[in-house]
C-alpha cells in the first residue's frame, strides 16, 4: 500500500479547502448573494449617494459643447443640455418661452409643466428634469437626439450649429 507523505496530505487538504471556499462563493452569487459595494468619498446621505450612483451609472462618455466660446463638458446627455439652455435662457429672458413652441415630433424639448413634454405619453413626465423654477426639459433622448435639439435650439437662439454651438463626444 502507497502512503501519502504528510507534506503531500497537507497540500491536497489545502487544495481542498481552498476549493471548497471557491464554490461556496459562486453557490452563494447564484442564490442572489452579493458582497456590498465599497463606500467611495466616504459616507453621505442616503439621497446623496442614490443620485450620485445613479448619475455615475448613466455615464456614456464626456459631451463636449463651445457654446460661443464657453467651454461645457459633461458626462451626460441630460447635462450636457441642460447646461446649453440654462447658458442660453440667460443670454435671453424669452429663449425658452420661444423653444417651448417648437416640438421634436411626438414631445417638446422644454415646457413649464413636464406632462406637456410628452404630450402624446403622459406616463413619460417622470423622465422630464426642472431646469428652472418655472421650466422643465427632456432627458429621455439619445445622443443623436441631443445633436438634433441642439440643432433646433440654435435655430431658436438664431446662432450657428457647427460655429457658434459646436458640438462633440
């Protein structure tokens, strides 16, 4: 009868063991088990980091805007637009009354009240975002849809696409 050296017993039980705590882990992600995310920048509030989360999860890539000659970088399609009407409602007190009379098709890119972005689908409002006291936007789009709300806010704001808004990822 071949006997196992002791050393070699010791190995295999390590091997073993150490098996064992790999499919205890893969059984326990089956069953729904999950270890708990890092806390990144230290604790905050709970709506804090729900928003932050959430904001950094929608990333897509960085939008770059010169909106004549001002410098937008930001990391989301909402963002990035809202940052273009704030910059541009500034400029003029009427841009957005003047832009909430345009549509896109089936929605309106901005509205003083988020039901009549989505005039045709109610349901949608929840996607509408506050970019003022009085006016709502559109955040449910593409990036190609971006590109084509910029275009008619140009158009709006009488400025140039491509010029004086130029735009890119």
């Amino acid at each position: 009868m071949n006997a196992i050296p002791h050393t070699a017993q010791g190995n295999t039980l390590e091997k073993l063991l150490s098996l064992r705590l790999q499919i205890d882990e893969i059984i326990s992600t089956m069953k729904g088990g999950c270890p708990t995310p890092p806390v990144i920048d230290g604790p905050k509030a709970p709506e804090e980091q729900k928003d932050r989360l959430a904001s950094e999860n929608r990333r897509q890539g960085i939008y770059h805007v010169d909106l004549m000659g001002e410098k937008i970088d930001k990391y989301t399609i909402a963002d990035t637009l809202q940052a273009v009407l704030l910059k541009l409602s500034e400029l003029d007190d009427q841009f957005l009354h003047r832009l909430s009379l345009k549509s896109t098709g089936s929605r309106r890119i901005v509205a003083r009240d988020p039901e009549k972005i989505y005039p045709h689908a109610p349901r949608l409002s929840r996607f509408a975002r506050p970019i003022s006291k009085e006016w709502w936007m559109d955040t449910n789009i593409s990036q190609t849809q971006l590109k084509a709300r910029l275009r008619i806010i140009c158009d709006v704001a009488e400025i140039n696409f491509g010029s004086d808004l130029v735009f890119s990822v």
